[in-house]
C-alpha cells in the first residue's frame, strides 16, 4: 500500500495531518486530491495559499476539472482578484477572517451533494502567516470536530517542521494520523 | 575580634566562649542574606526570626514570634508538617512564603534540626528566588515569542520561495494570464508586509511585557531603535 498519501480516508472517514518538506509541499497537494478523486471522494478545498482561478488552471493541468472539486477561496480577495461568482467555490475576504471561514465549511458540508467528500486545508502552515499559532490551532480544532461530527475526512497539509513542537503534539492528538509525504513516484500510478 | 593562630575567632575561659560564640552567632543571624526562622516542633510556634525573615515575610519579630509556621512559610496543615509529621526532608526545595500582604514569594528552603540549649528546634532557612523565578518566566517567554516568530516567518518563507520559482516558470512558460500572475505575485507582496508587521508586533511584545528583565540594548534592539 502507498505510504504516502491516506489511502483509506475516503471510505473511513479519517482526519490526516501530512507533512512535508517546503519544496515538496505543492507534490503532496495535487497528490492529495489525486487520491481523494480516484477513490470517488469529492473534496472541498481550503485555500488560504493559492487563489481559485490559479489553482483551477494547475488542478485542469493535472486532469482534473472544476467539477471534481468544491473550493473555499479566502486568498483571491487578499489579492485583489475579482471573485467570479461559482456555485462550487465560496470566497472569504482573507485568511485571518476566521468567522467567515468557519461558515463557509459548515455551508459547503451542508450543501455538498455527494455521499463521500473530504477536505483539503491547504495549508495550515501558510494560515500561519495570517493568525498566531495558538489561534490557528484553536481554529484547526474547530474544523476537525465539525469534521467528526459530519463524518467527513480530513487532509490538512503542512510543511514539515513548521508547527510549534506544542501545537504539533495538540493537532496530532485531534487528528488520525501524521503522516510525512515523502515524493509522488513513492506513490505509484495514480491513475 | 581577630582570630588568633591555631584557636579560631572564638577563645578565652568557657565563660568568655560561650558569651563570644553567643555574639558571633547572632552576629551571623542579624546580617546573613538568609532570612531564618527558629520554630518549636512541638508546637510550630515562631521561637525567633533574623531581620530578613521579618523584611520577606513583611512583620515584625515581635509580630512573628508566638506565631505558628503554618500562617507563613509552610502551607501545610496543622498535623501535616512534612518534617514532624510526615518525616521529610526538606532541603533546597522550591517552596513558596506568604507575606503580610498575602503575596506568595517563592522561595529556596532548607529545614535543619538543631539542639540549642538543650532543646531540639527546627531550623528553617529560605532564600527570596522571586527574581530567579521571573528571570526564568522571561526566558521561557522570550524563547516562546522567537518560536512564534519563527514559525510564521521561517516557515511560509520557505514555501514562498518555492511558490515564487513556480510563479518564474508559469511567467516563463505562457499558460498562465497576466491577472493570474498578478494575484500571486500581490499575495506574496501581501504576505510579506503580514510577516513583518507580525516581527514588529512581536518583538514589541517581547520588549515591552515585564521589561525591565531585558537588559535596554536588547530592547533597542526588539523595538527596532
């Protein structure tokens, strides 16, 4: 079985921590919802990193088109891109807008139609620039109870070594798993 | 007085020596930076206390003599003294006194047991570490605002990097249009003044909260003077 990516979190309903090294980090992303999509889980993406119409054009590279995934966008705003209206993509005004983006969650859990769907935070380490560790980890377990109480899977990406050991050791208790994503050929054909 | 060759500070008739130990000892226990408390195990009772257990405690010794142990520098219960009735050893531990103004100053304690004329007494002896305890508590906040800082710099600085080699290449390569490199470009602009003002907040913090433990250059420094 790959070790690299949760293979079994769409059927069971797992919270994942993945790690990695900061030049690996964008591999693990489109890893991630690679595996999330073959195994039929529909994912909703949290990007706090990367606004809606960039990550369309690279996810569309990977094969893989807007109707495969559900995004909230709390970036394009921050940078003063206009947020084309989509019923699959919700925006918040910037990443420390932490309301916004728990209502945001909660909406999407709600409104996704689909049996199987997942998120995606991408990533806990860049929502560090926006708010204190200790918020980001107050935050962080919100969504993951919120996730429980829905049973629904969880990936939240984060580059490796980029927790306070404190906040890391809170996260690891309210998630699965920590997993370290090592390098996409250890994964195997995704396809 | 001056000792002389071979005899000690302490010399002449048994008279003369017991009158001379009894002031060098409360020489001792008027200046020493100890602050020293003689208590009757029986009763816990104050039998004596030097001028800096009465300036850390905050009273007087006539104000402290009668009193039992229990009201200061021992929080145990009456039937609970670690040394007479639970039987331990107590010696340089971290303990905390409770002065007169209800203050708990920790402290470093010793409790020694003595015979002085005849009588067995329990000699308590403490040191003030308050300042020692905040030194730590800086350190261990200052350690904790460079983590912070580290973590929200250092970090998203190496993903930015990365971020920014790809942002080269879509430049490079065509397929991404002029707004989209604008939106990265003005996120990673964006970030960058967030990371800053977050260093700023930070070391402002870190200068400002209890100080005057930071020796001024480094609070020039945090504060960016």
């Amino acid at each position: 079985m790959d070790p690299d990516v949760p293979d079994d979190s769409p059927d069971e309903s797992l919270l994942y921590l993945m790690l990695a090294q900061p030049e690996k980090v964008h591999d693990m992303t489109i890893a991630v919802l690679k595996r999330s999509v073959r195994k039929g889980c529909t994912p909703l993406i949290i990007t706090v990193n990367q606004p809606y119409k960039v990550l369309a054009r690279m996810y569309a590279k990977e094969g893989i088109g807007p109707e495969k995934y559900y995004v909230i966008d709390a970036i394009t705003q921050y940078s003063g891109g206009v947020c084309t209206p989509d019923p699959r993509v919700k925006y918040v005004t910037n990443p420390s807008n932490l309301t916004d983006l728990g209502i945001a969650i909660t909406e999407f859990l709600r409104q996704m139609p689909e049996q199987k769907k997942c998120i995606i935070f991408d990533s806990v380490s860049m929502l560090l620039i926006h708010i204190p560790t200790v918020t980001a980890s107050k935050f962080l377990h919100f969504v993951v109870n919120k996730l429980k109480l829905s049973d629904v899977s969880g990936i939240f990406l984060c580059v490796e070594k980029g927790l306070d050991p404190v906040i890391l050791s809170q996260m690891s208790t309210h998630v699965d798993k920590v997993m370290d994503f090592e390098s996409p050929e250890s994964m195997g054909p995704m396809e | 007085m001056s000792p002389k060759a071979g005899k000690g500070l302490i010399s002449g008739s048994k008279k003369d020596d017991d009158a001379c130990t009894d002031e060098v000892f409360r020489g001792v226990f008027e200046k020493i930076q100890t602050g020293i408390l003689i208590i009757d195990p029986d009763t816990h009772t104050i039998m004596d206390a030097n001028p800096l257990a009465e300036y850390l405690i905050g009273r007087s010794k006539n104000e402290l003599i009668g009193s039992t142990c229990h009201e200061f520098v021992c929080p145990a219960k009456c039937g609970q003294c670690p040394i007479t009735d639970m039987h331990k050893d107590i010696h340089n531990l971290e303990r905390a006194l409770i002065n007169a103004k209800g203050e708990t100053i920790p402290i470093l304690k010793t409790v020694a047991k003595a015979t002085i004329h005849g009588r067995e007494y329990l000699i308590e002896s403490f040191i003030d570490i308050l300042d020692r305890k905040r030194a730590e508590e800086r350190k261990v906040a200052l350690i904790a605002y460079m983590n912070e800082s580290i973590m929200r710099v250092r970090t998203p600085l190496g993903l930015m990097t990365e971020d920014l080699q790809r942002l080269a290449d879509q430049a490079k390569g065509g397929e991404y249009d002029a707004e989209e490199i604008r939106m990265q470009l003005q996120i990673h602009a964006n970030n960058i003044r967030q990371m800053v003002r977050t260093l700023e907040e930070l070391s402002a913090k870190a200068a400002l909260e209890q100080g005057d433990d930071i020796p001024p250059e480094f609070r020039d420094f945090f504060i960016g003077k």
